[in-house]
C-alpha cells in the first residue's frame, strides 16, 4: 500500500525577513523532496506562533507542523519572556495533543547568529525543522497502526 503524502503546515514569523527567507527555504526544500504537502501560515512574531499552532491543531487538516521564527537579544529582558514563553508553549502543545512539530525558532544573541544558523548553505535550521517533523509523522504513523496478532 502506498503511504500517503504528509499535510504539512509551516508556521512562520516574518518579524525578521532575511532570516525568514531562508529557514523558510531551507524547510520548504526537505518537506518537497519528502513528497509533503504544504500550506503556510505568517504571524507577526514568535510570541504568536504557538495560538496560531493551537488554532491550526483544530482543523485537523494536517499531519505536521513546522515552527519557523528569529529572536533576537536586544536590550531589555523581552527577549528572555518570548524565547521562555513561546517555547514553553509550543512544546506544550506537541506534548499535550501529540503533535508532529519540527522546531525551528531560532533564538540568538546577535542578527550575524541568526543569518548564520538560517541560511541554506550554512547551518540550514529550517530544513533541521522539517526533517524533525517528517521523522515525527513517520513515528506517530507507526505507533497508530494497529497491532496485527
């Protein structure tokens, strides 16, 4: 029998653009090579990543997630409650309602960081994110298929 293709949704903040682009290339580049199926959704930010995830999670249509996003240390402790608290939730949410969710927010002290862990042709953090999530679908297939006796 052949396997169905995964619904994959990619969760993306644009707040930083150029890192966007590429994590979002990076993941979209292994979920098509994966043979998944993908839809996007953009939030203004990290911190809204995980309501859109919650939301998303009671459609049923998917199969995946993939979180994408930057933080960027600045020079308040705002920093620390979005990257504490969006990650708190996401994983919140993966754990509680058994998602396949690949993590792929990146949360790094200075913008050269950022570019360097997103950028294809370096550390390549989005396709990291998607390959996780792919790995995750597979796992939960496997384990939701009935015992043969």
């Amino acid at each position: 029998m052949k396997k169905k293709a995964p619904r994959v949704l990619i969760l993306e903040s644009r707040y930083y653009e150029e890192v966007a682009d590429q994590l979002l290339a990076g993941a979209s580049a292994v979920l098509e090579s994966g043979g998944a199926s993908i839809e996007r959704i953009t939030v203004p930010g990290v911190f809204e990543i995980p309501a859109a995830l919650a939301l998303a999670v009671r459609t049923r249509r998917f199969d995946g997630f993939v979180a994408l996003g930057c933080v960027i240390r600045g020079e308040t402790d705002h920093y620390d409650h979005i990257c504490r608290e969006s990650s708190r939730a996401l994983m919140s949410l993966a754990v509680d309602r058994g998602l396949a969710l690949g993590f792929g927010v990146l949360t790094c002290a200075t913008r050269e960081q950022a570019v360097e862990r997103a950028a294809v042709d370096r550390k390549n953090k989005g396709a990291e994110a998607a390959r996780a999530c792919l790995r995750m679908i597979e796992l939960k297939r496997r384990l939701d298929r009935p015992r043969r006796r």
